[in-house]
C-alpha cells in the first residue's frame, strides 16, 4: 500500500503541490491526471525523492520513505519517463538488466528476467536481446524503457506521460499492453497523464490535480459519472460522455447467446470498443470469445441501449 500524507511542496513561497492525501492498494495502477502545471510531475518526484518534500510524508507498505537513503529508494521504485530514457551504446538486455545488476543479482538470473520480460511485451528474446536502441521503433524503444523499470520487480513503478510521445494508434495499444503486464505481474503502478481518456482506460483510481490540489479521488467510473467540481466535468468533456461510459462496461456484461460473422472480441474487452467493430465492419453484432472459445455474441443494439441507460 502507498500513503501519501498532506504532501507538500512549495517553490518560491507558492505551493506546487498543496497537502495531498491519498492511499493506493497494492497491484492496483493509480492514474494522477491534470492540466500541465497542476504538479502532477512533481507530486511523483516526490514520491521516489527526486524531490524532498517540503512537508508531509509518504509511505511505502508502512514504512516510510524518509527512513531509507535516496539512491536505495530509487533501486526499489521503478521510474520510466517521456521519451523511454534508454541508453544508446548499450543493448536490450543491458538496459533491461540494470538495476538488477546493481543489486547483484547472478548473472544468470538476470538473463532469465530479461527474456521473461521481452516475451511478456511480445518481443522474441532471441530476436531482441542483442539489439541497440536506435535498432527498435519507437513503441518497441517504449516497451524496453517499462520492461526496464520492471525488471527488478519493485515495490512500485512511477511513470511520468509514459506515452506521450506515442501517436494515437500505438498509444492505445501501449495502454492494454500495460494493463495486460500489470495484471500479470500484479505490479503496482502510478502513472502521470494530461489525458482523462488515458486515466479513464488505465486507472483503478484516478486522481484529478488542479493547481497543485487533489480535487477528485476515485474509481473511473465514480469520476464519470460524479465529477467533484465544474473543472472535471470539463476534463471529461460533455461530447463524448456516452463513448466514455461505454469505455467502463466489459463486453462480458451484455454478452448474449447466439451467432455473429467475423472475428470475435475477447469478453475482457469493452463495449466502447465492441462498438468500434460494429461501425468499423458495418456488423450489427460481433462473436465473442473467451480464452480461445466463442461464448456468444453481442449486438448493436445491446450496445445501443446501454449507451442511453447509462448517458
Ligand atoms: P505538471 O507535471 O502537472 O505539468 P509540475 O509538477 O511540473 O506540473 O509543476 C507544477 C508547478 O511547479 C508549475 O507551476 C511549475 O512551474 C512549478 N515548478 C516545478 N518544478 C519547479 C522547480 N524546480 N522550481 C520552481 N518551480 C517549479
Ligand atoms: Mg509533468
């Protein structure tokens, strides 16, 4: 579990972060979301100390993080930035292995994480491993960076717009790719985001900052469906509301029986992207599948009419 207590940080005689408290639950991923300039970079510097806190503390599963020097700290939470931060001259493997080779792991343990992880975000060990950076797209160069933040299976990992610099369509990818390792793995995750739609699809919680406040701490549908103040509301946009609400429900909730042409949908999936196949195919309903088998099929009209229960 991580608490963070009345945490504060003040630049200059005006607070950037101002007295947030919060819990996050171990395995769980928390998504900060805000405008730029409301501390959300800041709040999660402080967590891992890249910024000491003017004042308020956190802790880490009970203890707190003001009792273990800096530099041990940050061996024991993961960070992965922007822009991947991966180091040119060395290969996937020595990038994904370094910080467990700062703790000393064996040699041959190291290997076996490296390989668990390649294969965990889909790159084949034995194509990858002895790659150079420049070598990698861009959203293979952003797998590494998290697959590094992970490799020593830390107490936490921080991302500050891990995917900021992904264009729409791998983004979207690079999020289920997250919520799928973290699941896996049962990491537990804070992530920064400018984008409600990112926080929404990603986050267990959200929490919303506004001017270095937490103004709204909650499950996505909680925020959705309840925003906390005029400033929400409007992160979250009138436009697409239906969209977003659809976004929340698993396809598994309105599965039926019967059948449907073309490829099917996982029932994990939701019904924001059901709807997606729908209009994409020009089908009035879809097969869906559960590990491997067809389960049933949902239609447009279910779709339809839980857009409208729940606008
Ligand atoms: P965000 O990540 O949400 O865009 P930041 O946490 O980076 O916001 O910044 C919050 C506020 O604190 C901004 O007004 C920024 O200018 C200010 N700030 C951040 N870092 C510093 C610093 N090192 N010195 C002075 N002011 C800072
Ligand atoms: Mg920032």
């Amino acid at each position: 579990m991580i608490e963070i207590d009345r945490i504060t940080k003040v630049y200059d005689g005006v607070p950037a972060v101002d007295a947030v408290t919060m819990t996050a639950e171990s395995g769980t991923i928390t998504v900060i979301v805000g405008t730029s300039g409301s501390g959300k970079t800041t709040l999660l510097r402080m967590i891992n100390r890249l910024e000491e806190p003017t004042s308020g503390e956190v802790r880490i599963n009970g203890e707190s993080t003001l009792a273990t020097k800096p530099h041990l700290l940050r061996r024991r939470i993961g960070y992965a930035i922007q822009g991947h931060g991966l180091f040119p001259h060395h290969t996937v493997a020595r990038n994904i292995g370094a910080v467990p080779r700062l703790l000393n792991w064996p040699k041959d343990r190291i290997q076996a994480r490296v390989d668990e992880l390649l294969t965990l975000f889909s790159m084949n060990p034995a194509e990858f491993r002895d790659r150079f950076p420049a070598e990698l797209s861009g959203g293979q160069q952003q797998r590494v960076g998290v697959a590094r933040a992970l490799a020593s299976r830390p107490d936490l990992l921080l991302m500050d717009e891990p995917f900021g610099a992904l264009d729409p369509i791998i983004r979207a990818r690079a999020q289920d790719d997250l919520r799928r390792i973290q699941r896996a793995l049962g990491s537990t995750i804070m992530l920064v985001t400018h984008d409600m739609e990112e926080a929404i699809r990603l986050g267990d919680r959200v929490a919303v900052m506004d001017g270095g406040h937490l103004v709204q701490y909650g499950t996505p549908a909680e925020i959705v469906a309840n925003p906390a103040t005029p400033f929400v509301a409007d992160m979250i946009g009138d436009v697409e509301r239906p969209l977003r609400l659809l976004s929340l429900v698993p396809v598994s909730e309105v599965v039926e029986n019967g059948e449907a042409p073309g490829s099917a949908l996982p029932a994990e999936g939701n019904l924001r992207d059901a709807l997606s196949a729908c209009l994409w195919t020009g089908r009035t309903a879809v097969p869906v599948e559960r590990d491997g088998a067809i389960v049933g099929r949902v239609t447009l009209d279910a779709i339809r009419s839980r857009a409208e229960l729940r606008a």
